[in-house]
C-alpha cells in the first residue's frame, strides 16, 4: 500500500485533524527535549559552579584564618560562598525535579502516544491495502469465484477497518489526556523552575526553601494534592 | 659551595628574618595561585551557565509564543532567564577584573620579586664560596705568594659581599613594597569580589553595576583615585 500511495496508485484514508493534532505533538515533543537539554546543561553548570563556590569558600575561610592583614577581607568572601554553596545545592533540588518531570513527560508519556501513533500509521496502511484490493475486486466482472474473493475481502476489510477506527480512537483518547497533562505538568514545572529560579537569584533562601516545599512530591503529606497521572507512573 | 653545603664542608650566611619572609611568600603565592585557578574555574562555570541561560531565555520566550495554553509561564521564564543574563555578563566582567589582578599579582608583582630572590639566593651561594675561599687562605702558611692570593681573594670576597648585600636589601625592599601591594590589591578585588557577588546573587541590578562603576579601572575617571604602582604595570 504504501508503494501504491507513492505511485499514485491506491487513494488514502486522511483523518486531517486527527494528523494535525499528531504533527503538532511530534513539534511538541522536539522543542521540550531541547528545553530538556538545556535544563540538563544548566544543571552541569550550575552543579559545577557550585563545586567551585565550595572550594572557594574553603580557600578564603584557610586564607582568612592565616593572613591576619585580609582576615576580614577573606572571612567575608569564605561566608558568602559558603552561603551560596548551601542555597545552590537547594536550587539544585528544584531543577534536577524540573528536569526529571520533563523527562518522564517527553520520554514516557509523549513517546507512548507516539507508539500508539506508530500502531495508528500501521492500521491506516494495512486497511488502505485491503479496502483497495476490495474495490479493484469490485469493479472487475462478478462469477462465482470473484463473489468469493469479494466475500472474503469483505472480511478483511471489515477487519482492518475495525481495527484502524479502534486504534484511531485510542490515539484521539491519548491525544486529549496528553493534551491535559502537559498542560497541567508543565504549568507546575515552569511555576516551580521560576519561583525557585528568581527566589535563588533574589538571594531569598526562605523563599526558596518554600518554593521547595510547595512543589516538591516527595516533602508533600501523600494525599494532599491529587498528583496527575502523569507523576504516577 | 651548594657541595660544600651540602658534605658539610663550609659555612652558610643565614638571614633569618629574611628567609622566613621570603617562605611566607612561596606559600603565599601557592595559595593565591589556587585562588586564581578556582576564579578561573568559577570564570568558565559561570559563562557557561549565562550561555544556557540564554538559549532557554530565548526558547521559552519560542514557546511563549507558540503554546497558547501555556504562554504566561513560558512568558515569565523567558523574562527571568535573560534578566539573569544580561546581570550575569555584568557579573562576569567583575571576576574577569578579579582574575585579571590576581593574575597580575601572582604572575607578574610576585614573579618579579622571586626572581631577585633568586639572583639574591645566588649571590648568597657565591659570596660565601670566595669567603670560605678567603678563611681558608687565610688559616694556611703566609708567604709572598699566599699573600697575593689573599689579597685577590679579599677582592673577589668584597666584590660578592656587596653584591650580596646590594641584592639582599633589594629582595628586603621589594618584599617590604609587595606586601604593601598584596594587601593594597587583595583589600580591593576581594571587596569588589563580593560585593558584586552579594549583589548579584541578591538580584539587586543597580548595587551590581553600581559596585562594577565603583571598582573598575576602566569606568573611573582618570586619575581620579592613585591607583596602586601594580595596576600601572
């Protein structure tokens, strides 16, 4: 069948709407794994700099303690350090949750839709195939043996058409669930990676460790919040 | 004579006050040199986290305009992300200052000093070789020719003593000026190191650049402050 589409032969079943929607998510998709990228890359980073503040803060508390001409000078660069280590391990936290929760998204939620997707495609060509055969039999001249392959080409059309409209709905379904739960994931993750972000960048440390609180499954009381089934899996 | 020192065999001129600052110094430069390379490291850490700051800026503010469903919060994550930017680069030029004058003190200030040192530790080697040279003239029979030797001897013994001594107090003044500088120098960039790191990681824009136009070299009005003879190299 898809030879025959390719050649011009042979028509094919178009659910336009439904193959927009499939275009739309596999768009979806590449742009979230590039922002999944970039929060990993943020995370090196970030967890890199981290590392560094921490030497850092070590060098400048030996050095404070050791030049007692820059004591000062030295002991406040030691405490600020030290004070950025501890809040950059907490932002640590919150983005290493952001990247997890993008990554079961993209990962495991789109990419099921997508094999569902796949299975969709095969459906679609294999019922094409077999309501082609059917209508090339049915324009043809009609003995008893024709009735026959007709009668059993009937049979395999109705079973291909089944199971294409059975698969399409699946995807219809999955569509619309996936729909809501990337709205839902991503509106709490961007809300998350922004408070923690700006309360981070605005060296407001409660704020922070609120924000944590807040958003973090695993400091929640189970039940509290109906989790979506997304973080359930 | 370093053999001679070494099987036992002559005597070695000892500075003690000296020696003892001339070790403070090695240990200082060795501690600054770790200061400079974990600067440096914080330098890369820190320029790679703006770089990815920015390219999730502008992905966000992408899909800011492409996700109807979610354009407020990848809206206000785009906003974020490149306010952390453009700070971030300020930032960046304050521990480039930082870098660029440990740099100077450590390689350049130091450097300079340990290299009289080093003619000052040679001349010490050699002075005391033609004064043991002269002791043992001196101890052996005394007849015509001896005396010559002697008296060539007390020549070349006067010629590497004022050597000596002309490099000793040369090392003396430069280590009396180099720590005048080293505090001179580390009292400013570790104040305008944290101060420009407590103001960014406070968020606070205006302390930030405030703190950059306050410390720069480049910024100030020249002649407006005697900057310190290291910066003028």
């Amino acid at each position: 069948q898809m030879f025959s589409e390719r050649f011009g032969r042979g028509t094919r079943t178009v659910d336009l709407e439904l193959e927009a929607q499939i275009d739309v998510l596999r768009e979806t998709k590449l742009k979230y794994e590039h922002i999944l990228r970039l929060a990993q890359s943020l995370t090196a980073n970030f967890y890199n700099m981290v590392q560094t503040q921490q030497a850092l803060g070590d060098t400048f508390a030996d050095l404070s303690q050791k030049s007692p001409e820059l004591q000062d000078e030295f002991g406040y660069n030691a405490e600020t350090q030290r004070l950025l280590c501890k809040n950059g391990e907490t932002l640590l936290g919150a983005i290493n949750f952001f990247v997890s929760s993008i990554n079961t998204l993209v990962n495991k939620t789109m990419e099921d839709t997508l094999m569902t997707i796949k299975l969709y495609e095969n459906a679609r060509l294999e019922f094409d195939a077999y309501r082609t055969d059917l209508e090339e039999l049915s324009t043809g001249p009609r003995d008893a043996a024709t009735m026959m392959r007709i009668e059993i080409a009937q049979q395999e059309y109705q079973i291909h058409k089944d199971k294409y409209e059975r698969l399409r709905s699946d995807v219809t379904i999955k569509l619309k669930f996936l729909e809501e739960n990337k709205v839902k994931v991503m509106h709490k993750q961007l809300l998350l990676f922004h408070n923690a972000i700006s309360a981070y960048f605005a060296g407001n440390q409660q704020q922070l460790e609120q924000t944590l609180r807040q958003f973090s499954v695993k400091l929640k009381p189970p039940g509290s919040d109906k989790p979506s089934w997304l973080e359930e899996q």
